[in-house]
C-alpha cells in the first residue's frame, strides 16, 4: 500500500493508509469508522439512504454537495471534507435544526431512510436555495421513503427555511481554510488496484499515456457500479475529477464548451439559459446526489445506447476535443460513439472538452425521454430533435434516437422525408413506417420493439404539436 489520503470527517482529520483504493466512501465509514447511520439500501445511486454531505473548495469557497456514498471511492474524498449524520448534533448531544425540524414535524417512521434525508437537508441548507415547494420536492427526489408520504419531510423543510438563528444559519466546516493545507494524494495504490488523481491536464495526459489500460473515473456514477454492486475493479483509475483545466465552462457567442469534468449541476445554469429543454432532460437523468458527482463527458464515453445525453449532443452538432500524450483532436459527437460501449477513444486519450453550438435564432431544440418512471428512470427511448420552420416548411431537421439502436442514432429517413415539406400533422400521416425502416430496436423488459418503434413515430407528432400550437400541451405537467 502506497499514498495517503487526507480529509475531514465531521470535522475531525482523518490519515487514510491501509484501506483499498477499492473501498467505497459508504463501506468505509460503516466498516472501519462504526459511523452506521450511513445506509446501503440500493448500492446503485437511486435510493439516497447513503447520502453524505462532501464539501470542497472552488474558488475559495465551501461548496457542499450531497451525493451517493456507496458510489464514491475512499480515495476520491481526498482533499475534502465529509459529513456524515453523527456529526451533525452538536458535542452536547443536542440535534441540529435539520434533525430538530424533522423531529418536530413528524418526518420520520421506520427511520431508515432518515439519514440521508437529513443530510440531504444539511447540503441544501448550505446551499441558499430558496426554499419553494419546487425546489425542496427537488432536492428530496433522490430520497426514498416509503413511510411518510413526503409531507411531513416538506413542513420540515420549510420550518427549516424559517429559522433565521445562528445554529440553522451556522456552516457545516467552521474553518474552511483547513482543506488548502490539506496536501494532494496524486498516486494511492495497494497489490490490486492504482489511484491516481493528477491536478492537471498536462500531468493527466502523462499518466494517461502512463497507464495506456487505465479506465477514467469522472464522477463514477456508473463506473462506481463496479466496486459497489459488482464486487468488481479494473487494474488502474485515473480520476479527472480534480484537474482544473477539464472544469471550465465557457460561454461563447456561438457555442458552450463544458470540460471534460464539469458535474451536469455545474452544467445545469447554462443549459437553463441557453438549451432549457436539455436542462429539463438533465433533471430527470438522477438525482441531485447523481448530479453532483455526474458528468455529460462520462455519460457521453460510457457509450450506452440508452444514454440521455448522446442523442441532444448529436441533434446539436457538438463537437468533442480529444487529448492524449500525442496532442489533441476534434471529433463530432455524432462519429464519437461506434457501436455498443464502443468510441473512438484510444489508448490513453480522454474527453478534454464538448463543445455545443447555440441555437441560431430560428431554431428549436427539442428533447423528449420515455421510461417507465418519470424521474430518475433508465430510458426506454429519447428522442432529440433541433428543427428549422419557415413558412410552415421544414428547412432543416435533425432527429436523433437512443434506445433504438446498438448505438445513439439519426433517423435518416425521416430527415429526409420531412425535409421540405409542409409542416403539418398530414405530413406525418405514414411517419410509422419513415421510422420503421430506420430502426430496428429489440425487444427488452423496458418495452418491445413495437412498442418503442410507435413512441418514436409519436415523438414526431408530439414535436409537430408543440411547435405549431400557441399553447403547447407539456405532458411533464399532467
């Protein structure tokens, strides 16, 4: 075992040696800490009973997060500060506001799920958000109850918005200036696994070419699976979390560059502003505990024919920079997924950036997902579409498809089709068929290939709707 990982746990300095690399932050804190509050209900992200609190600084301030313990590696808490539920009462045993507000207001049944409600709470106490209903139902999505019904969590919330004394206003790290004396733990290894965490782009690329097999960690909302279903690892991780190159965001006249490590919650303002119906798919990928921790650059290299973004980033035209040792290349989102979990990433290369062009003013961009549950649900098929009306007449159409496919995908013949036409419901009279002789999706426990072939031709309707109609129907709302 080599390296050390530094951090603060509910205040306190932890020095992290003799632990895995493949030790998850939630098998950790239960295991080798007696910190039991901390639940495993799921192991996959989607329940919330693990969720701590993970507090960094950007910019020279805390920023909190709440995110998924049984998803987050030991060695990705590095350099921060987390906070778990036993470290929230003060040291006289007396609850903090989050805790006394659920207690006061009936929040809690069996108890198992409470932990992580209440740091869920903690995160967005910290964070200022106004406390609307919208934004607390929000901020609980990732949590899951089955005993209380939810509103007895939401008084809660909301008479914790209302208390203005010092102990419910107080932060989570009393002295953040602690975490910048903190030093970094670029390499963390044991016998079976290598860690490494390099602060920049250019050591990135070195240790990138280093480890050539070496798979990349963004977030690990999906890698995590690995460590914390699957019992499984790969040999070596190169963590781009904290490279600070691969974390800007720049806004452009034409277009918006997300790096390779931007978190879909530092997306999320600029996709508002800029491509709100992108932002609304966002929302619905996971939770805010996913969100935080996830990236559009590991959605888009983890190459799933299911994933959420691939299918806008291809009816946008984005672009995607690529980086190895050797230097840099430009390839369209739409060439960089292959087949089935398969890119053209080589050896040693990495998403460096994903560059989305701006709407010109008269286009739109639309996105429609169909799972079986609406928040928080793998997709049965999505839909992305940026389409250019003049005159009642299609002039440009790109239509793009996940879910049908081995790989994220345009419906050429439907492009073609429309293209030129006549922008009306009678134009898509045979669009079944159009869209027949695109795809041939498979039958799966999410739906059949009929079923999916007919909610794709139905997306088009529903398309041609709501940009045709003064008022459009947004089945979200029902």
């Amino acid at each position: 075992m080599t390296g050390v990982i530094q951090f603060l746990l509910n205040g306190a300095m932890r020095r992290v040696t003799e632990v895995t690399p493949a030790m998850t932050v939630l098998q950790y804190l239960r295991e080798r800490e007696s910190m039991i509050g901390t639940k495993e209900g799921c192991a996959e992200g989607d329940c919330g009973a693990c969720t701590v609190v993970v507090c960094r600084l950007e910019d020279g301030r805390p920023v909190y997060n709440a995110v998924n313990s049984c998803l987050v590696l030991l060695p990705q808490l590095d350099g921060a500060a987390v906070f778990t539920v036993e470290g929230l009462a003060d040291q006289r045993g007396e609850l903090h506001p989050v805790q006394q507000a659920l207690l006061e207001n009936d929040g809690t049944q069996c108890g198992f799920c409470t932990p992580g409600i209440v740091m869920s709470m903690a995160a967005f106490q910290q964070s200022g958000e106004p406390a609307t209903d919208d934004h607390i139902h929000e901020m609980l999505s990732g949590n899951l109850c089955r005993c209380t019904g939810y509103r007895s969590i939401v008084a809660a919330c909301h008479r914790l918005a209302a208390d203005t004394t010092d102990a419910a206003r107080a932060p989570l790290l009393k002295s953040p200036s602690v975490l910048e004396t903190l030093p970094s733990c670029a390499d963390y290894r044991d016998d079976s696994l290598i860690f490494l965490t390099p602060r920049s782009l250019a050591e990135l690329a070195e240790v990138a070419a280093q480890y050539p097999q070496a798979q990349f960690l963004a977030g690990g909302t999906d890698l995590g699976l690995l460590f914390s279903k699957y019992k499984k690892q790969p040999t070596a991780l190169i963590s781009t979390a904290r490279v600070t190159e691969l974390k800007r965001i720049t806004v452009e006249a034409d277009a918006i560059e997300f790096g390779g490590a931007v978190t879909y919650t530092e997306a999320l303002p600029h996709l508002d502003e800029h491509l709100p119906q992108f932002a609304d798919l966002v929302r619905r990928i996971g939770s805010r505990q996913i969100r935080n921790l996830g990236t559009i650059a590991g959605n888009l290299a983890n190459a799933s024919p299911i994933g959420d973004t691939p299918p806008c980033l291809i009816a946008l035209e984005a672009v995607v920079t690529l980086r190895s040792a050797a230097g840099t290349r430009t390839v369209p989102a739409e060439s960089f997924i292959t087949g089935y979990r398969k890119t053209v990433l080589q050896p040693g290369e990495f998403i460096e950036a994903v560059r989305v062009p701006r709407l010109l003013p008269n286009q739109q961009f639309f996105a429609y997902k169909i799972s079986k549950r609406f928040d928080q649900d793998i997709s049965t098929t999505i839909g992305a579409f940026r389409i250019e009306v003049q005159n009642s007449v299609v002039r440009d159409l790109r239509a793009v498809f996940g879910g049908m496919a081995a790989q994220p995908a345009r419906a050429a013949c439907v492009e073609k089709a429309l293209s030129g036409r006549p922008w009306t419901a009678e134009t898509l009279a045979g669009i079944d068929t159009e869209v027949a002789r695109d795809f041939s999706p498979i039958d799966d426990h999410r739906g059949t290939a009929a079923y999916r072939l007919r909610a794709a031709a139905n997306l088009f309707r529903r398309l041609q709707l709501e940009t045709t109609t003064a008022n459009p129907v947004r089945l979200e709302l029902l």
